[in-house]
C-alpha cells in the first residue's frame, strides 16, 4: 500500500501507456483487415472483368491471393512499425506532459513547502541535490518501455519477419530496436532536464507542468525556424548544397528516428539536447544560496 500510495501517478501513467500498446496493435490488427478487403475488391474485379489480362501482375497477385501463396506486405515488421508510428502522432504531444506530471510532483513540493529548507541542515548540499534529481529522472524509463512493448507486437504481430526497408541502415531487428530506445530515452533525459529547470524558478506543481510543455513548444519553435531553417539557408548560399534537413531539428516527434541525416548526426543532435540542457540544469542548482532564498520566498 505504501508503494501504491507513492507512486500513483506512475501506476496511472502506466496502465495509460499500457492502453496505447494495446491501442496500436488493435490499429495494426485493423491495418492488416483493411489490406484484406481492398484484396478482396481488387481480385473481385479483376476475375470478373474480362479487361483484365491473365498475364498482368494485378491478376497473377489475385491467383496467389485465391491460393493463400500471396506474399503480404503487411507480413513485414516496418509495415506494422509504421502503423505504430502513425498511432503515436498524438502521444508525441503529451510525452512531455507525462513525464512533467509524474517528474515534477515530488520536487515542487519540496520547493513550495520551504522542505528544501530543513533537508539542507540535515545533508549538505550535493546529497540534496542527488536525492532530488533521483526523484526527477525515476520516469525516465517510462516511454523506453512503452516503445519496447510496441516493438514486442510489431514483431510478433509479424511472426518476426524483419526485412529492412531499401533505406533502412539495420541489419538486425535487435540493433534497429536498441537504437530506437536509447532515442526514447534520451529525449526523456532532456525533457526532465527541462523539468528541472522550469521547477528551479516555479515552485508551483501544476504552473511548473503546464510551463515546461510551453518551454518544449517553444524549443520545438525555434529549431524548426532556426537551425532547421536560417542556418541550413545560410549553409546552402555559402556552399551550394541543398544539406536542408527540416526532420532532424525537432523536439516533439521523438518515437521515430530520422535517418535523412544519418544515424552518427542523429544522435550527436539528441545527445547535443541532452548535454545542453544538463548543462543549464547545472548552471540553476549550482548556488545553494540562491535556492534557499528562492524557497524561503513561498508562503
């Protein structure tokens, strides 16, 4: 009961995060019934439509489609994967929202009830500062796990047929999945670490939520507009090269990796996010005074 009782918001999040799973394999379940019926229309038309030569590709695929030989698309592990993808468009907006609620809850109150205070004559100042980011980053794990379910049922869901797409830079479904979660999870790094920084000034829980998911969508406003848009501008005018690439400046969509700029720029881009908003965490808690004068300001 202790447990539950502590981690509430977590166990909520959870069985919400748990739903999504489910809801991705019903959307990929009814991807696959979908495929079956335009089949059905197509073969339909095609056997009953004397326009239609025995020796095209449409008819030989209705024979194997009649036959139960026919060579699914759907089948394959990148099919139902982006189907995933598309079922996650919306969860992209409320990553941050979930980490924020579950992150932010612990910490705010410790600032907003002046505890802060009375931790820091018991244990100096780094103790304090670790028992606190320790309770910041415990949702870390939260959309990693998430994502490893949902690659569970897209590899099931495709009996574990993983043939790369002609694009696709992996071998093995094994170092494409590894990959993609150490992606979640880094983004997750940078949006606690974003959290830090918004609760270091608003103590108040619920403000200090609701402005960390502004701070991403303004972050997600001047990538786009500035790195995404006037530096690459100014790379093409100094060097003639078209090296625009306005999927890799981004913040908000963080389940897909882009690979247009390949997967070492990709990830020293997210590992960049992750390190600059360490570093200004850093920059916030590094004055003990300033953080007890900002706590004994609440009421």
């Amino acid at each position: 009961m202790k447990f539950i009782k502590k981690n509430w918001l977590t166990i909520i999040f959870l069985f919400f995060g748990l739903f999504l799973v489910l809801r991705v394999a019903i959307d990929i379940n009814n991807g696959i019934q979908n495929e079956d019926k335009s089949l059905n229309t197509a073969c339909s038309y095609a056997f009953n439509n004397s326009n239609i030569s025995s020796s095209s590709e449409l008819y030989n695929d209705c024979l194997k489609f009649k036959n139960g030989t026919y060579d699914y698309y759907s089948d394959n592990f990148h099919y139902k994967l982006d189907i995933a993808y598309s079922s996650l468009l919306v969860a992209c907006y409320i990553f941050g929202l979930v980490l924020f609620i579950i992150s932010l809850k612990e910490i705010s109150s410790i600032f907003k009830n002046r505890t802060a205070l009375l931790m820091l004559k018991r244990e100096n100042y780094k103790d304090f500062l670790k028992r606190i980011f320790k309770s910041v980053f415990k949702p870390a794990w939260f959309w990693p796990l998430i994502m490893l379910l949902i690659f569970i049922v897209c590899l099931i869901g495709s009996d574990f047929n993983y043939k790369p797409n002609t694009n696709s830079l992996y071998a093995s479904p094994v170092l494409f999945i590894i990959l993609n979660i150490i992606s979640v999870f880094l983004y997750s790094i940078t949006y606690l670490n974003l959290g830090l920084i918004v609760v270091r000034h608003q103590h108040n829980y619920y403000l200090a939520v609701i402005e960390s998911f502004l701070l991403v969508i303004a972050i997600e406003i001047f990538l786009e507009v500035v790195p995404g848009f006037i530096i690459w501008q100014q790379l093409y005018k100094a060097t003639g090269k078209d090296m625009y690439n306005s999927q890799l400046f981004k913040i908000l969509e963080v389940f897909r990796i882009n690979l247009d700029s390949g997967v070492l720029v990709y990830f020293i881009y997210v590992i960049s996010l992750v390190l600059i908003t360490g570093f200004i965490v850093y920059l916030c808690y590094r004055n003990k005074e300033k953080l007890i004068i900002a706590c004994e300001k609440n009421n």
